[in-house]
C-alpha cells in the first residue's frame, strides 16, 4: 500500500537559509510524486512534480525536489527562504493505474527575519 | 479564469441535519475527488469519480455520498452529519486521474454542533 511520511509537522528557519523539508514514501511500483503548498485561508497548489522523466525537479518559486530511489525520498529544497514562503507543505503520491492520491501529513514553513 | 468553486465556504449545522457541499470546475476533467484536512492528519482523500456517473471510495468515506451527474460538478452529501465530520473539506479536478497534477477549490469549513 501507498503511504508518505512528512518528517517535522513544523520547520522554522531564518529568511535566506536553506530550506529542506523530508519526504519519504512507500510505493510497490515507480511513483509519482508531487509537493503541493497551502498559503494561509487558501486551496493547495502545485509546487512541483516528479514522473520519472528526471530525478531532479524543478518548481515554481525557487524550490527543486530530487527523487532518490535507494532511500524512498523526495525531498523539498529551496536554497534561500524567503518570508513569502511561510505555509505548509504536503507531499503527495500516486501511481499509474491507482486512482488515488495520497498526502502526507504536512510540514508547516516559518520563515522569521 | 479556470477554476473550482466550492459552496458554501463556511457552515455550520447540527448533528442530523442533512447537507451538500457543491464542487464545480470548468476546465473540462475526467477526475474529481474530494477531500477533508484535519490538523496532524493532512488531507484524506474521501471519494473520487473518474467520469460521469463513475465513483470511488477514498481513504475515509463513511458517513458521505458523491454523485457525478455532470461532467463539471460532484457535490459532496452528507445525510446525516456528526461532530467527528467537523473538518475543511477540499474539492479537487484534474485532467484524467491521480497522477495529473490537482486543481483546488478553496475549501469549505464545516462545523457540526
């Protein structure tokens, strides 16, 4: 069965840090994988999304996420925070032919000055 | 403007009393699902239909109903509403299934008393 662990429901850092939020999952067969953000009041949107054309995949706003087989993870990163990107952030998988989308539990982004 | 719209956006009711929540988009997607966000546990997938007159069951779909009579719109029915279904409730499309990147609506806060 499909499932994803989100390591730290809360991660704070300064503005301009690195930002790395963890991402494994479990998946029987090649995965797709996708990180969504949820700004304050707000619906999900897309961040970025990996279906096995590269391992290393760039989003929207500066972040970049590296699928790695060997250890499970897709991993979120941005090298400089910035105070906009305070949300939270959920990783999500799926597979072909699996109708379903599963989402981790949330990684909640503080960025302070 | 593409989009997915949910009503009402907030709600509160009282155990028994039966209500839906619309979903509609106007992108023209096979698939919609919806969704309930509870804090630590992220977002769990309720139902989904893969087209008109084509649903399943999510992770977490007991005590709700789904139809899909209409391509653009899968209302969320719940018959009987209790305390535990007090949640934020997402409607989401995409382009065929799963795997395709989510279009959210904005959500919908329901409290049961």
């Amino acid at each position: 069965a499909q499932s994803v662990t989100q390591l730290g429901s809360h991660v704070s850092v300064s503005e301009g840090a690195l930002v790395l939020l963890r991402c494994n999952y479990s998946s029987s067969v090649p995965p797709y994988l996708f990180w969504y953000v949820q700004y304050p009041n707000q619906g999900l949107q897309l961040l970025l999304k990996y279906t096995s054309a590269a391992t290393l995949v760039k989003g929207i706003n500066g972040f970049e996420a590296e699928f790695k087989k060997s250890e499970t993870s897709f991993h979120l990163t941005k090298p400089s925070a910035h105070m906009s990107d305070a949300a939270e952030y959920f990783c999500a998988v799926s597979e072909s032919g699996y109708n379903k989308l599963i989402f981790g539990a949330g990684t909640r982004l503080a960025v302070h000055p | 403007e593409a989009q997915v719209t949910q009503n009402p956006r907030y709600l509160i009711t009282v155990t028994g009393k039966k209500l839906t929540v619309t979903c509609s988009q106007n992108m023209n997607h096979e698939y919609m699902s919806w969704y309930r966000q509870d804090p630590g546990l992220g977002l769990r997938q309720i139902y989904y239909s893969m087209n008109v007159e084509v649903t399943d069951k999510g992770d977490v779909p007991e005590g709700y109903k789904v139809s899909r009579k209409e391509k653009r719109n899968f209302p969320l029915i719940l018959e009987s509403p209790s305390p535990n279904q007090t949640s934020l409730y997402f409607c989401a499309s995409s382009f065929l299934s799963a795997t395709d990147t989510q279009y959210f609506g904005p959500g919908t806060r329901l409290t049961v008393l």
